[in-house]
C-alpha cells in the first residue's frame, strides 16, 4: 500500500535564493549534513540523475541511491523519482515552493511503497521519516535563512 507523506516549512528568505540552492543538487552535502557525497551523473535541460550516499549508520550500514530529479521552476515544483530504489517498491518525491510574505513555504512529499524483502516496512519508514525529514527541513531553513541575513549585511545601504 502506499504510503503518502507532507512535510513543510516556512523560510524567511528570498524565493530566488530558496529555490537555487535548494536544487543545486551538487551541492547538497552543504546543505543536508547527512550526505556523505552527491554526485551528478548527467545533467540535461531542467533534469539532473545523481547518486546520493549517506554517511554510515548506527550500523555501518551506507544507503546510496540513484535518483532522477526535474526542476519546473515556473511551477514552482522540483519532482523527483527513484532509479536506483534500494528497498522501495518506487519513491517519488515532490518539493513545492510558494511565495509568501512572510517567506517561502517548502513543502516535501513523499510516496513510497517498501519492498516485501526490504530490511523495513512501510511503517517503519515512516515512522522514520517523520522524525528525521522534519529535522531535515529545520536544518535547510537554518542554513537559507543565514544565508539571507548575510547576502542583507552584504548590501550597501542607501
């Protein structure tokens, strides 16, 4: 069955810069402090294929996957699906970002289903994603939002 899932967050920072940073997909290790490595594999038009591998676990255990990601900035969405879905059936993702005026609302959704055989189940993964995608976000909207402020002090005043 699936499993659907919404994350969000509101960023006090311009859409321009929540936007740019958060689809430059190379440089997500500075951005999601999880990830080990992300490494572009090809990159034509608006879409990008990489490989995210995440730092060991608990276990030692090291995820890594390979995903397809499609930016449609006049839509304000970037979509994303699994090649590689390690123990998912599938996994698409879907980042919505909306103008407001107290910021950018950046809003993750996920849907997945676990394989049969996978380590996890459904509920497992997402009792795991809502604790770690929250955390996640908190960490994303920390890291523009600083960015922000210092692009602000940067400007001259007139």
């Amino acid at each position: 069955m699936a499993v659907k899932l919404q994350y969000s967050t509101i960023i006090d920072a311009p859409y321009d810069l929540v936007w740019e940073v958060t689809n430059d997909v190379a440089r997500w290790t500075d951005l999601f402090p999880g990830h080990a490595s992300v490494d572009v594999i090809h990159h034509e038009g608006d879409t990008v294929r990489f490989r995210i591998t995440k730092h060991p676990d608990e276990q030692g255990r090291v995820m890594t996957w390979v995903s397809d990601r499609t930016m449609y900035r006049d839509e304000g969405e970037a979509r994303a699906v699994r090649v590689e879905t390690g123990p998912f059936e599938y996994m698409h993702l879907r980042w919505v970002y909306e103008d407001l005026p107290e910021g950018v609302r950046l809003t993750w959704h996920y849907e997945f289903t676990a394989k049969a055989d996978a380590p996890y189940d459904d509920t497992w993964m997402k009792a795991h994603f809502d604790e770690s995608v929250p955390r996640e976000l908190e960490g994303v909207r920390n890291t523009l939002e600083a960015r922000a402020q210092a692009a602000l002090a940067d400007e001259p005043v007139h």
